[in-house]
C-alpha cells in the first residue's frame, strides 16, 4: 500500500512539474536545484515499478546463492529506472555543458553494458574493458585528475594513470558494496549529497546540480529496496551499482574542490569516498595475505562475505543495523569534507588521517567480534 501512494505521489509531482507555469517559477524565482532534485526523485520513484515489472517479465532475476545474502528471487533493472532518471532529469533542465554530456553518453555507456550482465552475464574483463573505454573517453576529453605538474610528460602520465585508477577502482567499489537491501542506493545518495554541498560551496553551479540529479534518483529508488519490514522489491543490479559508481567518481574528477588549495581540493572527494576507497582497500590487502587471490584475473573474478557490509552484518547480527551503521559512517567521513573549506593544507592532511583512524576502530571491531 506505501509503495502504491509512492508511486502515485511520483505521478502527481511529475505532471506538476512539467506544467510551463511550474517550470517558470522553479527556473526563476525558486532555483534550479530544487528542480532536479525533485524531477530525478519523481522519476525514479515513478519508473522502479516500471523496471521491475519488465524484469519480471523478461526473468531477469537475482538469485539467492551461498555468498549472497537475500532468501528469494528478486527482480534486477532497478538501475535502468535510475540512470533514466538522472539523464531524463538532467535533459529537462536545458543547461548542459560539454563536460555534463560526457558523463552522460560515458555513464551510460557502463550501465548498458552492465544491463547485458544482469540479463545475459558477462565475464568480468569484458565489463573492465567497457570501463576501461568509457574512461579513455572521459580522459580524451580532458577530464582527467590534476594532481601532478601537467607540463611535464611523467607528470600527465601519473595524472592518467591516477584516473583510470580512481574511476575504475571506485566503480567496482560500488559495484562490491551492492551486497544488500538499500546499501548501494543509499551510499550513492549520500555520496551525491556532500558532493552537492562542496560544489555549491565552491560556486560549481552545474557540479552541483548533476550531484543532485544523482541523489534524487537514489533516494526515488530507496523505498523499494529498503524497505522497514519485507525484503527489497527491486535490485539495482550492476547496472545501477556500476553506473552510479563511475558518474559519482567522474563528478568528482571534474570538480575543484577547493579555491585556492589543491591538498584540500584532493581530500575532499577522497573523504567523501572512503567507504567505498576502504572497503576495496580491506578486502583487496585481506584476499592477498590470506592467498584467496594470487592473479589480477582471480581477484577480479573472485566473489566473497568479506565486505564491510558483510562483516558489520556479522558484527550486529541484524542487516539493517549494518546498512544503517554504513550511512553513518559515510555521513560522519562526508560532514570533515564540509569542514574543509577554507581550511589550511594541513587540516586536509589531519582530517584524512582521523578518517583512517576510525576505519581502523571500525576493523578493530570487526575482528574482536569474528574472533568472539
């Protein structure tokens, strides 16, 4: 019943939106922002049932399996509802850049080819390589990190080299932490949401609202994958987990994050990402020592209860109580982000040291609560 008044609550705002008047006074007098913000919500609340009754149809179907943790057969598409509703939101607003259509036609990119893995299957190095593309596009635009002296050739080198591995490596993080109800979708929103703040905090207008598009479409998604008492209705699938983690990870590679500071300008993102930077991190260093993986080919391909979702789930004994013990954590790493504007090279470096800190505290947990 909530989730027919959701839905019927998503029509509604969606015809109120696109009446002229409307449109005048959000483009006008109220902002832009806000605009998105609901468009994207509205649309992704509107299109989930949608995707899940073509999946039905279609059988495409997450199936329970010994390393996956949902009882029932459950239909995927959830993320083609999503990425609709950030581009269709996205077109709406009629302000668009170069760089905004590349993240587009590039994160769209990933999620069809992640769309023939949910429907079909694909093996992992094919789904690396259309990544691999996507960001070769991406960097042949000019959107590439700039940490590195540029005038120098080893200088760009590193800054390329830098962004295959930022994008790529956050884009199978999500992709990994898509291991429960809510998870994936949740952590994007909140990712988008601070991403949202520090644009606007350092007048990037249009940064900002692609955050917002992002974040919309994330929490017009959440109630039908987290829901307080029945299991999620919808997955996001990889395509939704895929997509999200390269259009936030690009959004980031785009912005300057600070005025005057390029330390501060990195340790933005990077506290923004932690979650999901320690969670590869972990399981990467644990797969390695403990011998589960010895190739790159085995340690994309290897399948494992051995992400922070999984662990925090054997901590607390309770699967919301791990999703929702992961959104604090995010939120707490997101709030130091805020806190650096204006901040000194050195405050950058202290915050990201207190973000190692309590994901240190956080392991040290976990382990005293597997070994009791």
């Amino acid at each position: 019943m909530a989730l027919k008044i959701i839905w019927t609550a998503a029509v509604l705002t969606l015809i109120m939106l696109f009446l002229p008047d409307v449109r005048y006074v959000f483009f006008n007098r109220i902002g832009r922002w806000l605009y998105i913000f609901l468009l994207s919500l509205s649309l992704s609340a509107f299109l989930t049932p949608l995707a899940r009754l073509a999946a039905l149809r279609l059988k495409i179907l997450d199936q329970p399996a010994q390393r996956k943790v949902h009882e029932n057969p459950t239909p995927l598409l959830g993320g083609v509802a999503l990425t609709a509703a950030f581009v269709l939101s996205l077109l709406g607003n009629m302000i668009l850049d170069r760089e905004t259509v590349v993240i587009i036609a590039t994160g769209t990119l990933v999620a069809f080819f992640s769309i023939v893995d949910d429907w079909r299957g694909l093996q992992a190095r094919v789904k690396l390589a259309a990544q691999i593309l996507a960001v070769s596009f991406l960097i042949y635009q000019d959107i590439v990190l700039h940490l590195f002296p540029v005038h120098t050739t080893a200088g760009q080198v590193v800054n390329i080299a830098l962004t295959y591995l930022w994008i790529i490596g956050l884009t199978n993080a999500m992709n990994f932490i898509d291991g429960m109800d809510g998870l994936a979708a949740g952590v994007g929103a909140i990712i988008a949401f601070f991403l949202a703040v520090v644009a606007f905090q350092t007048n990037q207008y249009l940064l900002g609202w692609i955050s917002l598009a992002v974040m919309g479409s994330c929490l017009g998604f959440l109630p039908y994958n987290f829901r307080p008492t029945r299991p999620a209705s919808i997955f996001l699938g990889d395509a939704g987990s895929s997509f999200l983690g390269f259009t936030l990870s690009a959004i980031a590679v785009v912005g300057d994050w600070s005025d005057n500071n390029p330390i501060v300008s990195f340790a933005a993102p990077l506290l923004i990402f932690w979650v999901l930077i320690f969670d590869m991190t972990y399981i990467t260093v644990e797969r390695i020592v403990t011998g589960k993986v010895k190739t790159f080919r085995q340690w994309l391909e290897y399948a494992g209860k051995d992400h922070l979702h999984h662990r925090m789930y054997n901590l607390l004994g309770d699967k919301r109580k791990a999703v929702l013990f992961i959104y604090l954590l995010s939120f707490t790493l997101g709030i130091s982000a805020i806190a650096l504007r204006n901040a000194r090279s050195v405050d950058g470096a202290l915050l990201v040291i207190q973000a190692f800190l309590i994901t240190v505290i956080v392991s040290i947990m976990d382990y005293s609560g597997r070994h009791r």
